[in-house]
C-alpha cells in the first residue's frame, strides 16, 4: 500500500523517507514486506504521503471474520461470538 501511494505521487523512496523521516532502505524494507512498521513508522509514512493512517493498514477486521454476506452484515457466527462475548455473566 505505501508503494502504491507514494508511486501516485510520482516520489522515489528517497524522496518519500525524507518526507517521513526515515531511510530509503527502510522505506524499501516496509514496501517489499521484509521490515514490520511500527505504529510510529506508519504515522510518519501517513504523513509524509498525506494520507490518514487507515489507508496504509489493512483492514484486519474483515481478514479475521472471512468473507461478508453482500449485504454487510458479518456472518451470522462471528455475530454471536461477538454477542457473548460483551454479554455480562448470568
């Protein structure tokens, strides 16, 4: 996703790690997946390609939960794990 992002702006990673504060090496670390960014990394990547941090983060909560019904809802499952889960013992 950072490749993506910073390829539309037409910035080498040199010149997107300047913007973020960080090496090139480690900005080409992150986007072949070789280096985890942390928290700070992303925040910094986030800003120096402005864009908000949610567009560099996949979204876990539909990799965790498997494929959705068309209409959005979550599978009927992972619905009533959720219940119980927030549910105050009896």
């Amino acid at each position: 996703m950072v490749k993506t992002h910073r390829e539309s702006h037409g910035w080498s990673q040199r010149t997107l790690a300047e913007r973020a504060g960080m090496t090139e090496k480690h900005v080409g670390e992150i986007e072949r997946g070789v280096a985890e960014p942390s928290i700070t990394a992303i925040v910094a990547l986030a800003t120096g390609l402005k864009v908000r941090v949610a567009a560099l983060v996949p979204d876990s909560s539909r990799a965790s939960e498997g494929h959705r019904p068309s209409d959005g809802r979550r599978p009927a499952a992972t619905r009533v794990a959720k219940r119980s889960a927030t549910r105050p013992p009896s």
